[in-house]
C-alpha cells in the first residue's frame, strides 16, 4: 500500500485515482486518437478544466479560439477568470501575424475545437500548433465533433485532446462523460521555466517532478496525482463500462452521421424557406477546403441553418417535428435539434453571440443514423407545417 501510495508501484488502490474499467477505456481512446495515454473524466467540462489547469494556474494566461463550446467559453472567461486565469479569445481564422498579437510571456496553452460546436468552424490545426509551439506551449484541440474517426489532431501538430465522450463517442445519451489524450510529444523539460507545475518537485508528492519521474506519461500522471486526487472529477466505471459499448460502433455510425448530414444540408439548400445552410462538408462551405485537408472521411453529423422567417420561424419549425428531438443533447444516434439563441447559448447577448459564431436565427441540427429519408421527410414537413401556421 505503502508504495502504490507513493507511485513507486502501479496498482490500483482506490477508484478516484484509478480504476481498472476506465483505464481500459482510456487506453481504448488514447489508441484511437494516436497518443500515449490517457485519462477519463467525469464530464468533457471536466476534462477541458482538467486539461487547462494541470499547465496553467493564478497569473496565467491562455489564448483560445473565440469559436468554442458555451460550456468552455464560460468556464474560460469566467470561472477560470475568477481564478486568476486569463484567456484571450482569438478569431480562429485571422493571420498568424493577427494571433502572435494575442500571445503574451505568460501565456501557457492554446486552445481549439476541430469543429466549433455550434459555429463548425473548422481549426486550421497546423496554423495553431505552429504558433503555440513557437511560443513554448502546447496546442489543446477539443476533438468531440469529429472524433478520432474522422480527424486525428496530433498527427497535425497537437499535443493534447480532449473529448466530451457524452457525445458520438457514447452516442446514445447514456452517460456524461470525458477523456483527456496525451500525445506525449510535447517537452516539458525544454520549457521547465514555464511549466513549474511540471518540472520542480510537487511537495504534495514526497517532492515528485512529474516531467522528470514520468517521462512522457508526466503531464498524465500529474493530472491523476495531484487533480484527480483533490478535485475528484473520475469518471464511474459503470459510465466508463457503458461509454465502451458506445465506442465499439463509433467507426460505423461516423460515416453514417456524415452522409445523413450532408443529405440534409443539400436538402435544406435547395429549400425556398431556407435562408442559409452551414455545413464543413458542403462544398462551397466556408470551411470546405478546410474540412477537405483534416477530414478527408467526413466530418460529423450536425450542421446549422437558418430560416428566411428568423428566429421566430426557427421556434415554429422546431415545434412541427416529429422525429427529430428538441434536446439540449448532441452529436447522439437519434436526429436532435436546438435554438441556441434561446437554449444553450442564452446568457450570451446577441454582440456575443455573433462573437462566439452563433447567429441569432441558428438551428443547430444534428442528424442521427436514422434513415436519411425519414430526416428529411420529417424536416419537409415541418417546414410546411411552420409556414402555414405563419399565415
Ligand atoms: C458537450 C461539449 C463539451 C462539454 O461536455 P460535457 O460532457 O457536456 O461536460 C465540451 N466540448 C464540446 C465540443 C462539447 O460539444
């Protein structure tokens, strides 16, 4: 016991710092994701604060992609904020000579989505980790909309991913969860100076120095010992044992998602109530050519677009279908719609919201692996039904 204790032996002792289920399922996603190692969570919440704070705490500073989940936008600016943590939030698209602006000598992580939820925004993940990595500090990518299926961020330069597994990798809105992935290619040792947390001895751990015990299994081992133990955010091993049955039909229901979205986006194009349509894989997306270089198989199941009526046609619309749910829930096997102007995204005002990718007249759309027919059949109808009641 006594050596477990001290990380002397690996073992398991006590199922907030390990358990063999989620460590099994762990491993299942680090290998998927190409990295070294990893860790679940109680949430993907978790993991992104998890992920941030085991490199960055009071007096820090973060440069992230303006264009990312709510969830993370809140916990960044104003949680993490509250901690004495900074963010500066950049416009994904702009120049490297625009984002080096954001970067200061405190700056400790860069952080994206591969694909915005619900902006889809596709992250120029090459651009990111060229510029973190000029600056000495590793680029974090939230891979839950693609999953390891369609784009493998580390082999494009990130050294850390993270995933809110509530999403395609369970699939069927069983468990909350998520994961954190370690490429293990980042080195620490070679930026000691900013990542103290890493390289000097935790006093917490008999004077262990993560980077230097655990090799390239540090920054892992660090977030178990020391947050894991404190804050206590693990993943049950029964949401673990559950979220592995979601995983071993992940490579079939990725490509089923993709080609039910696009159906849907060219459907929705073509429609006269229909004011746009945002899908990475449309061609003519604005992300096309984008989504084309990192994710050649696809990219997911949820699209956006907006009514020619606005917001008040999108409320009317939501409320004619049939088939699709109006669920807070995404990314899941059943087709699942939402407002976030109204739902989500509802502390946000409307100057934020554009920020933050998200118009106003937004419906976020996720098609589920249900028949491509039966999606747009249901969307047919509701799109008639909401133009008469207009009348
Ligand atoms: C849902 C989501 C999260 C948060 O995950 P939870 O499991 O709900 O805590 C983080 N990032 C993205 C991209 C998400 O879609």
């Amino acid at each position: 016991m006594g050596r477990l204790f001290d990380l002397e032996e690996e073992g398991y002792f006590y199922s907030r710092l390990a358990n063999p289920t989620c460590d099994a399922v762990a491993a299942k996603i680090a290998a998927l994701e190409g990295g070294i190692g990893g860790v679940l969570t109680s949430s993907g919440q978790a993991a992104t604060f998890l992920a941030l704070t085991n490199i960055c705490s009071e007096g820090d500073h973060i440069v992230s992609s303006a264009t990312i989940y709510g969830g993370s936008s809140n916990l960044l600016t104003v949680t993490m904020k509250r901690m004495g943590i900074e963010v500066t939030l950049v416009d994904p698209d702009a120049s490297e000579e625009e984002l080096e602006a954001a970067f200061r000598p405190n700056t400790k992580a860069v952080f994206g989505e591969t694909i915005a939820n619900p902006a889809l925004v596709v992250l120029d993940i090459e651009k990111f980790a060229k510029l973190a990595h000029a600056h000495g500090v590793p680029l974090i990518v939230d891979n839950t909309f693609a999953t390891p299926i369609n784009c493998r961020p580390i082999e494009w330069g990130a050294d850390i991913v993270t995933h809110s597994t509530t999403k395609y990798m369970d699939g069927h809105a069983s468990t909350v969860g998520g994961c954190i992935v370690d490429s293990g290619n980042f080195d620490w040792m070679a930026h000691a100076e900013k990542f103290p947390g890493m390289c000097t001895p935790d006093e917490s751990y008999h004077g262990i120095v993560y980077a230097e015990k655990f090799g390239k299994m540090g920054y892992i081992q660090k977030a178990v010992a020391q947050l894991m133990r404190d804050l206590g955010t693990c993943q049950a091993p029964m949401n673990a044992f559950i979220l592995n049955l979601g995983l071993e039909s992940l490579h079939l229901r990725m490509p089923r998602h993709c080609e039910n979205a696009r159906k849907v986006a060219e459907y929705l194009q073509n429609h006269p109530e229909v004011g746009w349509v945002e899908y990475p894989g449309l061609p003519g997306d604005k992300y096309y050519d984008l989504a084309k270089k990192y994710m050649p198989n696809g990219t997911c199941g949820v699209l956006s677009f907006g009514l020619k009526g606005g917001r008040d046609m999108a409320v009317r619309f939501m409320d004619h279908l049939k088939l699709a749910a109006i669920v807070t829930h995404v990314a899941d096997a059943r087709t699942c719609v939402l407002h976030p102007a109204s739902h989500t995204h509802r502390q946000l005002n409307d100057e934020q919201l554009v920020e933050a990718g998200v118009r106003p007249d937004l419906i976020r759309f996720s098609a589920g692996i249900e028949d491509a027919a039966d999606i747009i059949a249901d969307v047919e109808q509701a799109l008639e039904a909401a133009k008469q009641s207009k009348l």
